[in-house]
C-alpha cells in the first residue's frame, strides 16, 4: 500500500474541521495525527473539546487525540486550515514557514497574487505559482494555496464551462447562503427561523472577485485575471446546508442553448480519489436545483444546475447549486491536497 500522509486540522472543531474529519475517516492516501482549536479547546481531549454536529458520530479514531494550540509545530506532514480569517492569516504563514503545506479554507490569502486559489477542475496549472510564492516569500518546504468562497463554487464551475468556450463578458449572481456558512452557531435561531437576511458581512466582495482569479491564465509568473465583471446580492436563508447561486450571463460569443449544456455536462472531472463522477450535472427537471435534493449529489462534491435558458435582459440564466461545507470547504481543499500529490508538488 502506499504512503499514507499525516494530516493535521486547524480549526478542528468547527462546522468545516468537523467535515474534514468525516471526509477523512478511511481516507486511502490520509491520516488525521494532529488537531488544534482555539485555547478554550487546547490540551482536552477532542471528545472533550468538541461538540460534535454531523450525522453519524464522531469517528473513534479522533476521540482520544489531544487538542493542540494553533502553532507549530504539529505532529504532521500537511495541514488543512479551518481557521477564522481573524487568525488565519498569521497561524497559516507561520505552518508555510515551518516547511508545512498549508490547504486552506478561510480567505486570509485567497487574493494574494503569489496564492493559487484553486478549484482542481478548473485550473489545477495554478499549482505553477507555488514555486513562485516560495521563492518571494522564502519559503522551503512549506506553501499556502487556498480554495474559494463557498459561494463562489457554486457558480464558478459553471461559469468556467461557459467561459471556455463562449467568454464570459458579465454575471449578475444572487445567492441563497445556508445557515452552516456561518459556522457555529453562527445564526442566531431567532434571526433566521421565519425570515431571509440580506446581508452576510464582507461576502459580497468575495463573490465579485474571486471567479476571475480562479478563471483567470498563468502566464509568466503572474495570473491574469479572466476580464468580466460580477455584481453580486448575498442572503442568508432558512437552510441548513447547500448553497444555491440564481445567476445571470452575458457571453462574448454567441452560443446556443445546446451547447452551452454540453460544455456544462462534458466539463471534465478528475480522476482523484475525491473527485466525484460529474463535476456539473446539469439536471432538466424544472424544481431542481434544490438543497436538500441535491447538495449530496456526488458525495457532495457536484456542482448541480438547472433553470437553465435565454434569458430577457442578459444572453442565459441559471441556477447552481454546491454543498457548502463539502465542495464549498474540505471537500475541495482534501481534493487539492489529492492534485498536489498527483503533480508530485507535495
Ligand atoms: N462553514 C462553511 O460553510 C465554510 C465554507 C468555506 C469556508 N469557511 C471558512 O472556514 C473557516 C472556519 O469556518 P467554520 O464554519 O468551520 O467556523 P466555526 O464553526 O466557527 O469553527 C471555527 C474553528 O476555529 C477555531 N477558532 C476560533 N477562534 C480561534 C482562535 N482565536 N484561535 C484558534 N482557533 C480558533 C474554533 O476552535 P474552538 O472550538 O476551540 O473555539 C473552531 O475549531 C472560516 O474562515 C470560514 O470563513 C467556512
């Protein structure tokens, strides 16, 4: 059998730490020797420390490891950042600069010029900058690449298959954010029972940015960014997990309907062990997407769209949807650290 890689969680008992030790249990290529939380969890026992929220139980395996402060160093080979931004930023850079490959979820870097901001199917040539980023910020063995907004995934894949081929020349794009986004326990009960909330700090100017990076081309060291414009609405809704994106496009090129479902339908996924059979689906039922219906689809890792047609005002119109803490956070990242491994850069 092959190396099995020792992986460490920052951020371990969060929403995002809780579904990479489920994404994790009987992974073939990882194994989970290090935890760390914040210091009202370090030194417990991770039973102790964490209140554990998904369906079926916290695995035995991770019951009895300590809970570590969020420092190096850890007793690890690579290690997955759940972290708060507020903390991020410092506790990410010191793991790179102690030789650590850093896969990480929160968007302390996401838009730094020298972070690969990765979604493996779209642009896994991104992975080129890390030797950049290790020579301008002197790093040995360690790097930082990130993975984008959960929001942003549910629309980028899309976009990225009609970019290809037709050129994306704007997006209007309103999303429908469930409630795991928050973290826990994020909104309170009585804010959002009953009720939709217009307004989730600082996501906006995520969702407005980050998809042309991820689009965008390395060319001599540098991404040049894809050139078009979003204008995005964010609202947090009655959902427990599942992001929905309602999306508007205007194409460079004209494209017919057909074509435009078979560049979703063919965007080729991966062969990792992660990676899910269809990367989009795009399903003809009128209803669908839905959350709870479809954010599973693929063990969670497919980007689901429907509503897809010429629209009035702009050239098409769809809806997408992905699941939030999955594909939106460790799914991705463990799927990253799955492609580092394949091109041999860990
Ligand atoms: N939830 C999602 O769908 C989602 C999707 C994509 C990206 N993200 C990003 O992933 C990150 C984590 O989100 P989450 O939803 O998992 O949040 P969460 O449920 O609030 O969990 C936060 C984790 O960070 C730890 N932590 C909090 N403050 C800390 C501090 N000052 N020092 C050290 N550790 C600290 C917590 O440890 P304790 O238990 O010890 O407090 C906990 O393990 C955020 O950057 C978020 O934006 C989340």
């Amino acid at each position: 059998m092959s190396k099995k890689y020792r992986v460490g969680i920052l951020g371990a008992t969060g929403t995002v730490g809780q579904r990479f030790i489920q994404l994790l249990e009987n992974h073939p290529q990882f194994e989970i020797t290090a935890l760390a939380a914040s210091d009202r969890s370090a030194g417990k026992s991770f039973v102790e420390a964490c209140a554990w929220k998904l369906s079926g139980g916290m695995p035995d395996s991770v019951k009895g490891i300590t809970v570590q402060p969020i420092e190096p160093p850890l007793d690890c080979d690579i290690v997955f950042s759940s972290l708060p931004s507020s903390v991020a930023r410092e506790t990410e850079e010191a793991f790179a600069r102690a030789g650590y490959p850093v896969i990480s979820n929160s968007s302390s870097y996401r838009m730094d010029e020298d972070v690969p901001l990765l979604i493996a199917e779209i642009n896994h040539k991104h992975t080129d900058l890390i030797e950049v980023q290790k020579q301008k910020r002197g790093f040995t063995t360690g790097f930082i690449v990130t993975n984008p907004n959960c929001a942003v995934i549910s629309f980028a894949p899309p976009l990225a298959a009609m970019h290809r081929k037709f050129g994306v020349e704007s997006v209007v794009v309103t999303t429908l954010q469930a409630i795991s986004g928050a973290g826990y326990p994020g909104v309170p009960s009585l804010d959002i029972t009953d009720n939709v909330v217009p307004y989730i700090a600082g996501e906006e100017p995520k969702v407005e940015t980050e998809a042309q990076k991820i689009l965008g081309q390395f060319v001599d060291g540098v991404i040049e960014k894809a050139d078009f414009t979003v204008s995005a609405q964010c609202f947090r809704v009655h959902v427990i997990d599942g992001h929905t994106a309602s999306v508007r496009v205007n194409l460079r090129n004209t494209a017919t309907l057909e074509e435009i479902v078979e560049a979703m339908n063919n965007f080729p996924s991966l062969n990792l062990y992660s990676s899910p059979k269809k990367f989009i689906d795009v399903c003809d039922e009128p209803s669908r997407p839905q959350p709870r219906l479809d954010r599973d689809s693929g063990n969670g890792m497919t980007i689901t769209v429907g509503r897809l047609f010429p629209d009035n005002i702009f050239d098409y119109r769809f809806v997408s949807l992905s699941h939030n803490t999955v594909r939106g956070a460790a799914g991705s990242a463990v799927l990253n650290a799955e492609l580092l491994i394949d091109k041999k850069i860990i």
